[in-house]
C-alpha cells in the first residue's frame, strides 16, 4: 500500500509541475517572439525541466523518508526513471506516425532527436545520484519555489482534484508496467501489448484489401 499511495503522490506531483512549466515554457516562447527554436534549443530547455523535477523528486523522496537513505529513495527514483523512459517512447511514437506525413513537428514542439532525448534522461539521473551524494545543494530557492507552489495547488479544491485524477490513471499506467514487465520475465512477452495489437489490426486489413482495378476470378 506505501508504494502505491508513493506512486500517486509522484503522478499528482508529476501533472502538477509539467502545469506549472507549461507556463514557463509559454513565457519563453513569448520572450523569442514566434521564432523557432533550434533543436538544442529545444533539448536545453527540456533539460532544464527535468533537472529540477529531479531535485523536487528528490525533496519529496526527503520528506517522505525523514532522513536521506539510499533504499529510502530508490522507489522514487525508479517511479521518475518509468516516467522519463514513458515520455521518451511517447515522443518517439510521435516523431513516427509525423515522418509518415513528412513533417518534424510542424511546429508544435514534437521535435525529436534520439540522442538528445537519451542525453537529457542520463543527465537528469546522475543528478540524482549526485544529490544522494551531497544532498544539500537539494535545497535551493527555485527548486523550493517549485515545491511550494506544487502543494499549495495540490491543496486547492477544484484543480487540487482534478491533478489528483491525473494521478489516479498515472498509478493505473505504472501498474500497468509493472504487470507487464513481470508478466514479460515470465512469459517473454507483454500481458497488455497495445502496438502489437493495432499493428496486427493494420496489417490483417492490408492483406484483406485489394485494388478497385484487381480482377476476381469466378
């Protein structure tokens, strides 16, 4: 029950600092007047993004365990890697059916590049490795403000429950994971494959259709 309640406090944490970066992000896009960014440009933010969800990761592992622990931590730090890994293979399925259409994001900020994203998650996991190892540079103005701000929209009435939703169906997708991770050990194969699956649909349909201009023998 302590993992799964872990799980939702980190879901509800997650939606509620990708709301308040949103902000952020549209302040800055506001700042370069409609120019687009370059792909660093885009990946250098997106670092910056994470590496603070890192370090308020890391105060609310802090918080929950009273004293820093290695085997205090590691849950949420494995929840925040299953995150990073969730948007990565995201992204990388956006990037895809957009190269079907010969588009790079269209502008949207669906630019993606492989290495940039692997970058960025390394970087934001030694990070956490770092802040284990001096667990006071944790503790900074911003990444307190972050935390602050968080709570204070968690406890709100109306929104506070609609991230909490969010974090309800975020412990539903990490289970998910998890089941078919260890379903995956067993069996060798996920229980719930949904590519599979729609890839098995397209394929059974392509073979079932024929041209308008096929002759059909009697």
């Amino acid at each position: 029950m302590d993992l799964i309640r872990l799980v939702f406090q980190l879901g509800v944490l997650f939606a509620i600092y990708s709301f308040i970066w949103f902000f952020i992000d549209l302040g800055l896009a506001l700042l370069v007047a409609g120019r687009k960014r370059a792909l660093p440009e885009i990946y250098l933010i997106k670092a910056v993004k994470y590496l603070f969800l890192v370090n308020v990761t890391f105060l609310f592992a802090l918080e929950k365990n009273n004293t820093l622990s290695v085997i205090g931590v590691i849950p949420s730090a494995t929840v925040l890697v299953v995150y990073f890994l969730g948007k990565f293979q995201q992204k990388q399925r956006q990037a895809q059916v957009l190269s079907q259409f010969g588009g790079k994001g269209f502008g949207l900020g669906l630019d993606f590049d492989r290495r940039y994203e692997i970058g960025v998650i390394a970087l934001a996991v030694m990070l956490f490795s770092l802040l284990l190892a001096f667990p006071e540079y944790a503790d900074n103005n911003i990444a307190t403000w972050f935390r602050e701000s968080i709570i204070d929209i968690e406890k709100t009435v109306i929104i506070g429950f609609i991230f909490k939703v969010i974090g309800f169906f975020f412990l539903l997708g990490m289970l998910l994971k998890m089941v078919n991770a260890f379903n995956y050990l067993i069996s060798g194969r996920p229980l719930v494959d949904f590519q599979t699956y729609m890839g098995s649909k397209t394929t059974k349909k392509t073979k079932d259709d024929f041209d308008d201009y096929e002759e059909i023998n009697e």
